[in-house]
C-alpha cells in the first residue's frame, strides 16, 4: 500500500524549497507518532491532534500521500467526523470551533505479526492546500529498536549506514537510476524540504549529507513504493 514544492535532479544534485509556512492550526506531537511495541495482539491508538488557532471555525482536509504497513496488521484510521476501514485516499475533516482541535488516529493491531507501519500525510486547511503540511506515523513492533532496526523501504532498496554520521555519505543500493528525476525529495520528520546533493558518478547513489542535523528523513521518489528513509546522527 501506499510534497510544497519540487526539488529538481539536475545533473549531481537534487535542490529543494522549504514548504509553505505553517498557519491557522498546530500540530500535536511534533509532526509525527514513532514508536516501537510489543509483537502481540493487543489494539494500539497512535493520534497527531490539530488544534485550531485560528480564532475562528475551521475544517481541515488530508491525503494519503505514501507508505504502508506489513501483511497481516489490521490498521484503521480516524479523522474528526468518522472511522475507516483501512486507510481512504483523501478526506475533509468536520469543521471545529475556534478552541477545537482536528487529528488523524490509527488504531493498529500487529496480530502477533513482527513489521512495520510508515504513512505519510497532508494535512491542510480546506480549499488552501498552498498551507500543507506533512505528517507521519513511524511505528515498528517485535523488539525493534527505533535506531537500531532495519528501516522500511522499499522492496529490493538498501540504505547504508545506518544510523549515519552526519557528513558520512550514505549509500542508496537498488533504486532504478534510470528513473531518479526531478521527483527525488528529501524531507526532514518535521516536513521540511532540506538542500540534498545526489552523487550519481558511481555503482550506486549517494546522498551527501553534509549540512544536515542528526534526525529521520525521508526520500521521496518516483517509483510508487513507500519514501526511502534515513537515519542521522
């Protein structure tokens, strides 16, 4: 299953724009839900709020943009107004109150099953999709370490080192570099577009990271499987 503007391929690089700053509503926690659980059957409930602060009534709209969770989870989703079965494409949130708040929620079973669960959203005030922002949730179970275990990538793609030393080039093994264009985007957890040079000369490409801080991020691109995620520190 399974960005703001766009950062050009040109030649070595790939340049990027910072995203349309942030207005009429916050975001609660930070941008994004990590977290790491037991391999059991137990229902989960991971939820990023949207409080209102725009003095006045406000509905909110979201996308599913990317991502998606090992078979065999049951993973649902909730918005302001109604519950899914699954996750939908696309959807507008009831509107709230002037100290309302809006929140996507995920109710995750793993079902016993070990794996992963990256989604990536926009969320946006309704009929101003130039205000978006990104949102993720970032959750693994089975004993994985949030640092230490293997990120979820797309089929065949391996990213290493991971975690890497800022400054460290990391190596991108099995994406087509026949389709690496002007669709590769490097987004921080926050849903900053962030300046990220490519090296193409070589076997493999490389993204440089000097000038980036320790954190997640995560690589868009244009093969319809979940963003490449790296890890910094």
């Amino acid at each position: 299953m399974k960005t703001v503007k766009i950062c050009w391929l040109v030649t070595l690089s790939v340049f990027c724009a910072l995203p349309a700053a942030r207005a009429q509503f916050d975001i609660e926690p930070s941008d994004s839900v990590v977290d790491v659980f037991a391999t059991d059957s137990i229902t989960r409930i991971f939820q990023i709020d949207f409080p209102n602060v725009s003095g006045d009534s406000l509905a909110l709209s979201w996308r599913w943009i990317g991502g998606g969770w090992t078979e065999g989870w049951d993973v649902n989703l909730c918005d302001l107004g109604e519950c899914y079965t699954g996750v939908p494409a696309d959807a507008d949130m009831l509107a709230m109150g002037a100290e309302g708040a809006g929140f996507l929620k995920l109710i995750v079973n793993a079902l016993e099953v070990e794996g992963q669960c990256f989604l990536h959203f926009w969320v946006w005030p309704t009929g101003n999709q130039d205000a978006l922002v990104n949102v993720y949730f970032d959750l693994r179970n089975g004993g994985v370490s949030a640092l230490q275990g293997p990120s979820l990538q797309p089929d065949g793609v391996r990213v290493f080192p991971v975690p890497a030393t800022v400054g460290q080039p990391v190596t991108l093994q099995g994406l087509n570099r026949t389709r690496l264009s002007a669709s590769m985007q490097l987004f921080s957890m926050q849903g900053a577009l962030v300046f990220c040079p490519i090296d193409l000369t070589g076997p493999d490409p490389v993204l440089e990271t000097r000038g980036l801080v320790p954190g997640t991020y995560f690589l868009n691109h244009n093969e319809s499987r979940p963003p490449v995620r790296i890890i910094m520190e």
